[in-house]
C-alpha cells in the first residue's frame, strides 16, 4: 500500500501541529510538576520530555522552580490559559485543512453494540442470519443529556451516516441494505463501554479502536508517514477490508445529490433511552412517515415517526434548519475531501 503524500502546505501544517501537541505536553507535566511537587525525573518519566527540554521549557517562559503561594495562581493560569489557546490553534489548523470533517466513526456490529439479539422480518420474510450490521457515520455534535421519565444519562450523536447490513432470509439468499441515518443515540452506559481501553484493538494517541467502535480522525493523513503505515495497516485488516461493501455504499450514498434530505427531517437510529426500559431500545425514529425508507429493515426493531415525541430530551427541538445545513457543509467537504483520504487508505477498494 501507498502512503500518502502531503503538499508542502499540509507538511507545514503538520509541523505546526506537532509543536504545538509537543508544547501541550510540556505544560501539561508542568502543571502535574507544581500541582503534585513531582520530581524532573518523574515528569521524564511521565511525559518523555527530557530534563534538559524541560528545565529549557522554563527558563524560557519564565516558570519557577518551585511554585511559592503569592504566584501559585498566576503560573497555573498561565499554563491553562496557553492550554486553552493551543487547542484553539490547533482545531483552526485542522479545519483549514478538513473543513466540517473531524473524524470517521465505525461501528463493527450494532447488535452487539446495543446487546440485541434480534434478526427481525424484511419484506414479510423471516430473516434467518445477520452477517454484518455495521454502521459508518461523520460525526458532527456529541452531547448528553437525561431521558425524562427515568433520569438517567444518555449520549447522542449526531452528523451523517448509514446502518449497512447483510443478512440471510434462506439457503442462498443473501440480501445487502441499507438505511441512511444522521443521528445514534445510546443510553450512556452502552457508550462507555463502547470507549473501553481494556476491549482495544488499538489504542494510541492518534486514534482509538475497540470491539465496539472505532474511531479515525481526518488528521491523519498529516501524520508521519511511519504513523501512518502502522496505521493503515491495522484499518486495514480490521475496517476497511471486510467491510469494503458497506465503505462502497457510504461513499454512494454521499455522491447522490439527494441524499439526507432536510425534507424528509431527523432520521436517529436508537439503542435505547435507558438500560432498565426497552424505551426506544433498536428503533429507528423518524420525524415522518417515509414511504419505503420505513419499510422494516433486518436487525431493527421498527422504524417508527416518534422522533417528535423525544426531540426535547434530544435537545433538538430548534436546531434542525441549522442542522441540516452544515450536514450539507460535510457532505460536499467529505466529497471532496474525506473521500480521497478514504480511497488512499484502501487503494483498490474503494469505488
């Protein structure tokens, strides 16, 4: 496989990212320096960042050797607010490379995501087995917030996306399809596992990938180019290869003019409010009825018009003119963008 090569403007950009990752580091074993009276040895040990750079680091910015209790405010809102301001720089660097696009989300299997053993009817038949039920999604906002009548904490996210599964309704009949979505929204605890580091495939500071979920940030292609090979590798043999038919039908999807239609509203693939009631638990709800759209579909329960009904506790009540425009924004940048980082990634796979 190829690697991709950067312009000189992404190469640039790139560099100044990795500074100012390296400055947030430093600070980061700074504040843990004062805050915890830790030794240079510790803070090597716990950053990388040598004694030698680190004792540079503050002579340079004019940081004590130990903190005493008149300027113990000022340094550790120096360091914060420095903080606060690289990440800034950084998100302003990446948009003016990605635009709206921030990461690809993959679900390997929403069954077992949501712990859902059901293979349900399609076209009046019973399905027999499900192959693959995976979802690929560009996520725009992630928020939490708590179901109304049980209280407790759900997460939502919202950005474009599809449900692709493949399943089985007799001997030799073996069905693809496909629902488009441009929200998933769990119960929070559903979540959190799905983030667990003891279930990780791979774990760095570049991306994350669990039994569950993975999760590819658009950045890497200003990676180093070793990164990246490792990388590429891993996505490969664990995304992007057996799942090659639903990337295909992710990146047709996006291509048509038509698709994600502000008209037919809010469509959010749910795996529950709750985790003690089936409360919209593996429905795909809808602000509308939508013809064929919501025809059932293996591996869901129902694709019901009860988005209205929980649109409050979603916090999207008044946000759906907004919403839809800037998935439009994604939509074109992923076409012109995200779709050829997806095609340099899996040369030869991708339609």
């Amino acid at each position: 496989m190829g690697c991709h090569c950067m312009s000189r403007r992404e190469k640039d950009i790139s560099d100044k990212i990795e500074s100012l990752e390296r400055e947030s580091k430093i600070l980061g074993g700074a504040r843990a320096y004062y805050e915890q009276s830790l030794s240079f040895n510790e803070i090597e040990e716990m950053t990388g960042i040598s004694i030698r750079e680190f004792k540079r680091f503050q002579s340079d910015n004019d940081f004590p050797y130990r903190l005493v209790s008149h300027n113990r405010k000022v340094i550790f809102d120096k360091i914060d607010n420095r903080l606060e301001n690289i990440q800034k720089e950084i998100f302003k660097l990446k948009e003016s490379v990605f635009g709206e696009l921030d990461q690809l989300l993959f679900i390997p299997s929403w069954s077992e995501m949501i712990n859902s053993r059901f293979n349900g009817f399609y076209r009046n038949q019973v399905v027999q087995e499900i192959f693959q039920d995976n979802i690929i999604f560009l996520p725009d906002l992630a928020l939490t917030g708590f179901e109304e009548t049980t209280g407790e904490p759900f997460f939502l996210i919202t950005g474009l996306g599809i449900y692709w599964v493949k399943f089985q309704l007799g001997p030799g009949s073996i069905v693809t399809d496909y629902r488009e979505i441009t929200g998933i929204v769990l119960p929070l605890d559903y979540y959190e596992r799905a983030q667990d580091e003891s279930d990780s495939i791979l774990s760095s500071e570049k991306m994350r990938m669990t039994k569950y979920m993975s999760s590819i940030p658009f950045s890497l292609i200003l990676a180093k180019a070793t990164t990246q090979m490792y990388l590429r590798g891993v996505i490969a043999r664990n995304i992007f290869h057996p799942f090659k038919e639903s990337f295909d039908q992710f990146l047709s999807i996006c291509r048509d003019p038509y698709s994600y239609n502000p008209e037919e509203g809010l469509k959010i693939l749910s795996g529950g409010l709750s985790c003690t009631l089936p409360l919209y638990k593996n429905e795909l709800l809808t602000e509308k009825h939508l013809g064929e759209y919501s025809s059932l579909i293996a591996g869901i329960k129902n694709t019901q018009p009860k988005l209205t009904k929980i649109l409050k506790d979603l916090q999207l009540e008044s946000t759906s003119e907004s919403f839809f425009e800037k998935l439009a924004r994604m939509k074109t940048e992923f076409n012109e963008i995200g779709r050829d980082f997806l095609a340099d990634w899996m040369p030869g796979h991708v339609s």
